[in-house]
C-alpha cells in the first residue's frame, strides 16, 4: 500500500517553486565539482521541462541531496518566507516547519497547513502580514496558539474550540491585518 502512495506521488505535477529547488542543488553540485557546466547546463533544462516528481527526480537521481531521499544530518530551515501578491501561497504536506515563518499576503491568500507536519519544536514562530488578503493558518485542535498583533479595518481571530492538549507545541502568531484578515483554524473535517 505505502508503494502504491510513493507511486502515485511521483505522478504529481511539480510546481515552479519544486524545480528552482533543484536548479540551486543543481548550482551546489557544480561548485562541489559533481557536474561539469555541460551537465548543469542539460539538467536545468530537464528541470525545466519536467511535469511530474518522477520526472524531476530523474535529473538529481545521482545526487547526495536530491529531493525525497533521506540525508544523514539534514537541518531544518531556521525561516522560511511565503509570499503571495495578487495570488496564493500555500504551503501544505508533511514539510520541514522551521522556527520561524513569514507570510505576506497582498491582494491574496497565504494558507499554512501544520495539521501533517510533526512541530519538532516546541515553539514556532508565524509573523503573519495580511493587506487587502488573507493568512489562514491551519493547526490541529489541541494545539497551544497564542495569537497576537493588530487588525485595522480587518480581523484576527482563532477558530480553534478544544482545550490545549498538555504539553502541546506551542504556535506563536504575531499578526497585522489591514483590511485584511488572519485567522488561525483546525483542518476542515472530511465527510466522505
């Protein structure tokens, strides 16, 4: 079952922000002197060019870091920066949730989703930015939320109901909304 998961993960379409990951490795391994300026040169356009994970794995398949495989000693990002200006920004999935994250929304949506990821931290910073857009922050329900910051013209508010489990990660969300909203709530429940 795992397998047919991997498999169909492989059949996703990567995103913009998928491929420039594997141009920086890409840049990386030739500064190590693991690809000459002609493979760099070939790979980044296969990145480019790929559609799905399978595809964009093939071009980093010889590569100590490439995405999805494990590394010994891997950190996680200290600050991570979403930004979505006259669009969205989503972050979503099992992900490495640094200590601290930024997210900007202007004109837009910024949608962080932490209900899958594991806070291997106890506590993680969001300093969440909203003009004339939304930033939702999606949280699992017994998780400790201290909400702070100021709404002009718009609202910050958390829909979380439950009670904080013991010893739960604790999300510090430092907000400023104009005309714009940031709201922090649990995952939508499935029906199906």
């Amino acid at each position: 079952m795992d397998g047919e998961r991997h498999d169909d993960a492989g059949r996703l379409r990567v995103s913009d922000r998928e491929r420039e990951e594997v141009v920086e490795l890409l840049g990386r391994a030739v500064t190590e002197g693991r690809l000459t300026l002609d493979e760099y040169t070939e790979r980044v356009g296969s990145a480019h060019a790929s559609v799905t994970r399978n595809e964009l794995a093939l071009v980093t398949r010889d590569l100590p870091e490439a995405p999805g495989r494990p590394v010994a000693g891997t950190v996680v990002p200290a600050q991570e920066r979403l930004v979505a200006i006259f669009g969205n920004e989503v972050r979503t999935g099992a992900w490495p949730v640094p200590e601290h994250i930024e997210a900007r929304a202007v004109f837009g949506d910024c949608r962080i989703e932490l209900h899958q990821t594991e806070l291997r931290r106890q506590v993680t910073r969001i300093d969440a930015e909203a003009i004339f857009g939304n930033v939702t922050i999606v949280v699992p329900e017994g998780t400790d939320v201290r909400l702070t910051g100021n709404a002009i013209f718009g609202s910050k508010k958390s829909k979380l109901h439950g009670p904080v489990t013991p010893g739960a990660p604790v999300i510090e969300v430092r907000c400023r909304a104009i005309f714009g909203d940031v709201t922090v709530r649990p995952p939508r429940k499935r029906w199906w």
